[in-house]
C-alpha cells in the first residue's frame, strides 16, 4: 500500500517525520490566546468567558489522503476495520417521524474509511474528503503520529469562533442572508439534501470560506471529535446531515455526545498542536 500511495503521490518515500505535517499543503494555524465566550449562542445566551493557551491547529478537517499516510506508516487497523462495520447514514425513501434516528442509520458491514458507504464504495477521487468512520481512539492515535492532540472542547471552540467575542446569530455562522456557507443539509431531512451549496453529502475540505482564523469548515461538513475522558466522547460543529428542520447544529456553541467507541459516516476529526 505504502508503495501505491507513494506512487500517487499521497506520502513521501522517505522517513515520516510529525513536523512534516503542518507544511503549505495541510497547514496548521496559531491561534494566540485570548477568552472564549464557551457556549455563546446568540442573544440571551452569552456563555461563559473562558481563557485558552496559545495552541496551534490544523486549518481543516484531516483528509483521506492523510489519514491513508498514517495507516501506510504505521499498518493502524480502525475500530470499524477490526469489527467489520460501522454506521452509515440511509436517506429513507419517504418522510418519517424526526423522533428515532434509527430510521435513517444503518450499521453496515465492511463500511470504513476506505469504503464510506460500504462494500463497492472507495475513497479514489475523494482524497480530499474528510476521513470519517474514525471512533475517538483512532482519532487520537493519528494525532499523536502527527506529533499533536485532539483539541479541547474550550481549544475547538476558540478556534471555531475565529475570534469572535460578542452576541452573534446562531444562524449567520452557516448562512448568509439565506444562502449557505458551510456544507450543511439544504431541504426537508432526512428525505433529500438538495445540494444547494454545491454538495449533498460530505465536501472536500476548504471548499467553503474560512473563518476569522483562516480557518476551514468549523462549522457543518463533518462532526469533529474533541479530546475528554470516560466512555462517552463529544463531537462539536455539526455536519452535513444538520438542517433547520432537525439538529441544527451548526454553530460552534453545538456539541453532541457520542461514544467514544462508535465510528460513523459523519464524525471526523482535527489535530491541535503545542504553540511554537
């Protein structure tokens, strides 16, 4: 495999070295330190003034082709590889009740980060696709073969707010004037994403304006997991999959539980780095 990618142009023939991640191509990002309002969510809803470090982080969200550098380098077999399966999302085939997302999730087997929807589906031509299907472990051993971390929940939401401080509209961080600005789910869910901004379904990376950071896709496309102990994880910024009429998730005061041991098609991750 490590010959093929190499081929591809996907890794380097020579030794890996973490640093070598943040380059020109995938470039990592100083965030200086400063106060989070963690939580803000619009008028009436301030949040809670929190300071955060320096740190740097990855300007989006890790990519196939990365994480197939990873897996070249070091032979990581993922959760969903080692059990056969993982989550997938299925569009029903006509409108159901918002009320049990067992309607439109399926675990399928052989589904995993080369093969996102299942057997006969491939990440060729997609390389620059976040990776999903990725539990929070196998997050965290990329991160750490990249020589960072997941970030904190209080470092991925000062990044996501890209400096901001004071109220916003929860709506304006995915929508300007009604037009999209983040990959987020466009019509009626789960029946059918309309793909008004370009996509239904996940987007290649930075396909969307950055934030005030120069920072990419923060808010929708994939959830993102963040680093925390126990069994129950946390993912922040939504996904493709949050529309207005469910889970409206993208913002970056959102956040959802999830196991920490539970791979699926719309959870990706990015990797926070100690400040220079």
């Amino acid at each position: 495999m490590a010959i093929l990618l190499a081929a591809a142009g996907l890794v380097s023939t020579g030794a890996h070295s973490p640093a070598a991640r943040c380059n020109a191509t995938d470039r990592c990002v100083p965030i200086p330190a400063g106060i989070v309002p963690m939580g803000e969510d619009g008028l009436g809803r301030p949040g809670v003034m929190t300071k955060v470090a320096a740190f740097r982080i990855d300007a989006h969200e890790v990519t196939n082709r990365q994480f197939a550098a990873f897996v070249a380098a070091t032979s990581y077999r993922t959760r969903a590889e080692r059990e056969g399966g993982s989550a997938v999302f299925v569009a029903p085939t006509e409108p159901v009740p918002l009320d049990n997302a067992a309607r439109w999730w399926r675990f399928v087997k052989g589904a995993d980060w080369r093969h996102p929807q299942g057997p006969g589906s491939t990440v060729d031509r997609h390389w620059q696709d976040p990776v999903v299907h990725v539990d929070r472990a196998d997050a965290a051993a990329f991160a750490a073969w990249a020589g960072g971390f997941l970030p904190t929940a209080e470092q991925w939401e000062r990044a996501a707010r890209g400096g901001q401080t004071s109220p916003r509209d929860p709506m304006t961080w995915a929508f300007d004037h009604g037009k999209a600005r983040a990959n987020v789910w466009e019509g009626i869910f789960p029946i059918a994403d309309t793909g008004a901004d370009g996509y239904a379904g996940i987007a290649p990376v930075a396909r969307f304006p950055a934030n005030g950071f120069s920072l990419y896709d923060m808010v929708g496309n994939v959830w993102e997991w963040v680093s925390g102990d126990g069994p129950v994880g946390l993912v922040k910024g939504g996904s493709f999959l949050c529309a207005t009429n469910y889970c409206a998730n993208f913002r970056p005061a959102a956040f959802q539980a999830q196991e920490q041991d539970f791979p699926t098609s719309h959870i990706g991750f990015r990797v926070a780095y100690r400040a220079r």
